[in-house]
C-alpha cells in the first residue's frame, strides 16, 4: 500500500477581520450617526412646530371664547338696565346716588349721573327725583354739568328735586345739591365748604440743601409755573390766585341763585368753612331734616323708591378686566413670537 504524503506541521491560519472592521462597515457606521442626528433634528423641528401650531389653535379658541363673554356681557348690562325701565311702571320716587369724588371717570362722574338722571326724569312713573348724596366734592367742571343738566330737566318734564344728604354734602357735592328744590339732611351731616383751592409742594429749599440742581426747559416763560420743583414766582401767584377767585365767584352765583332768599349770608358762608346739618338749616344752606324714606314718604307721597343710579356693576367690570388681560396675552404672544422669529434668524 501506498503511504499518504506526508506535508509537515500545520501552521496557524491568520486572523481574519470581522465584518464590523472592514472599511464599508465603518462608512455605514459614520453614516447612520449622521442619519441619526438628523433625524433627531428633523423630529425636534417637526414637534416644535406641531406644539406652535397647538398653542395658535389654543390662542384662536381663547380668542373666539373671550368675544364670546364679551357679548354675553354686553348683553347682560342691556337686559338689567333695561329692567329698571320696566319695572318702574307704578308711582314711585325715582333716586340717583351721588357718592364719592365727584371727577371724570368715578362712579359720581358727570356722564354717569345725566345719563342716570335722563332715566329718572323721563320715566312717567315717577313722581320726583331724589339726590342721594353722600360725597366730599370734586370737580367744579363735573358739577357744574350736573347742576345744568338737572336745570333743564325740571323745566323740561316740570318734576320736583330733592336733595337728601346722609355723611356729607360739601364742594363740588353741594354745588349740586344747590340745584335741587329743597336740601334735606341729618342733624350730624357735613354741609357747605363753599370754596375752591389748588394744593401741591414745593421742593426748591429742599433741594437747595441737598446740592440738587433743577433743569427745566420751557418753551414759554410760565410753562412750568406749577412745578414743584422750580421756584413761584409773585407774577404766577398773583395769576393763579386770580383763577381761583373767579371759579369761587362763579361757585358763590350758583349758590345764592339755588337757594335764594332761603340763604342766611354771613361773612364766614363763602369762606369754605363746613358745618353740622343742624347748623345747615339754621343758616339756610339745607331746608330740613330728613332721610330718604321720609322725603319719599312724606314729601313725595309715593313710599315704592327705585334707584336710577349708573353702577359698573359685575358684568361691566368682568368685561374691562378681561379686555386688559386679553391685550396683555396679545402683547406678551407677539413680544413671543418675535423673540423666536429673531433667535431663527440669528442662527
């Protein structure tokens, strides 16, 4: 027999690389990293703008149901003046309420109480109309609108006016209450203060002490004259004291003219001084004592009294907190979107 051919030792066969070493794998490898990261990238963008596209839904929804509240509470406002309307089908003594600083955009504004005292007179069923006050005064500007507008009311409809006062009737409040047929008042109300000022400070000693040096700059030589901070001159007191004694001149005519022969004049009346209401009707600045359920009572003659009075009530003061805070959330969304807009950009 043939022996089989004898070829020596066996040598170790040399390692053989791994696919995952070959060159192609480690490109395939670089690549997907690469894929990942935009990848990863691509859905960051792409939730970015589905929570933007949420949010805009949200603010248009928001948007639709705030207008929504808005007209439900225009609505409301409408339907309960209009009740008061209504309601006031019988007899009855019409009230108006005059209560705190008589000024522009307060609750005893001039808009609110003609519009209030329009009602009152026009309505057939009342028998009078009633001043309810209670205020420290104001703007002689205001009351001399109401005390105009309450002229041509009696003259127009021919429907008496009272005037009844509960803490206080002073100033610009008395200003009014002078238009009114009679004054009634507790025998502890404050009545009078027939006078007129102009208060504020003056810092310029202060400010001399202090080093502090006031720059003003004025076109017009008395444009700053009621600057605190810069010195009043003789010529300027003198001007403005005569503006107010004119004012007080035209408060004293309007005075005298509404109570007439009724008024006890001494030289303290128009002096600015106030008093108690028992010393009211014994100077002849106030008729009688009385509150309201005895002037609707006894004087009128119809006990049944509805109030005319002009309120922001809960719906009025919903609508204009809410129409703040609407345009707030429209500022800070655009101030938002901006800031955003601006970032992409800078990148």
């Amino acid at each position: 027999m043939t022996a089989p051919f004898d070829t020596g030792p066996t040598l170790p066969s040399a390692p053989q690389p791994s696919p995952a070493d070959t060159p192609t794998n480690r490109d395939d490898k670089n690549t997907n990293a690469l894929y990942g990261w935009e990848r990863s990238t691509l859905e960051k963008l792409a939730f970015a703008t589905l929570n933007e596209q949420r949010l805009a839904r949200r603010w248009r929804t928001f948007v639709r149901l705030a207008w929504l509240v808005v007209l439900a509470g225009l609505v409301w406002v409408g339907v309960s003046q209009g009740n008061t309307g209504q309601s006031a089908s019988m007899p009855h003594t019409a009230v108006v309420e005059i209560k705190g600083e008589i000024a522009a955009g307060a609750e005893a504004s001039a808009g609110l109480l003609t519009d209030a005292l329009r009602a009152a007179f026009e309505d057939a069923g009342a028998r009078a109309v009633v001043l309810l006050i209670n205020s420290p005064g104001g703007s002689p500007v205001q009351a001399g609108i109401v005390n105009d507008e309450i002229k041509r009311l009696k003259t127009l409809h021919k429907k008496p006016v009272y005037a009844v006062v509960e803490e206080s009737c002073t100033s610009a409040a008395y200003y009014i209450a002078v238009a009114s047929d009679k004054i009634f008042v507790d025998k502890a109300s404050i009545v009078g203060s027939i006078g007129v000022l102009m208060d504020g400070f003056g810092f310029t000693g202060l400010m001399d002490k202090l080093g502090v040096e006031r720059r003003l700059m004025t076109a017009g030589e008395n444009k700053g004259f009621l600057d605190p901070y810069s010195p009043q001159t003789d010529k300027q007191r003198e001007f403005a004291q005569s503006m107010l004694n004119q004012i007080h001149v035209q408060f004293i005519d309007v005075v005298k003219a509404g109570r007439g022969q009724r008024l006890k004049e001494t030289p303290e009346t128009f002096s600015g001084l106030f008093w108690s209401g028992q010393q009211a009707v014994e100077s002849g600045l106030a008729d009688q004592l009385g509150n309201l359920n005895f002037v609707a009572r006894e004087v009128v003659k119809a006990e049944k009294i509805i109030d005319y009075t002009r309120r922001e009530n809960v719906a009025e003061r919903l609508v204009k907190r809410f129409g703040m805070a609407v345009g707030a959330g429209a500022v800070q969304g655009l101030s938002s979107a901006t800031f955003r807009a601006a970032s992409v950009n800078s990148h």
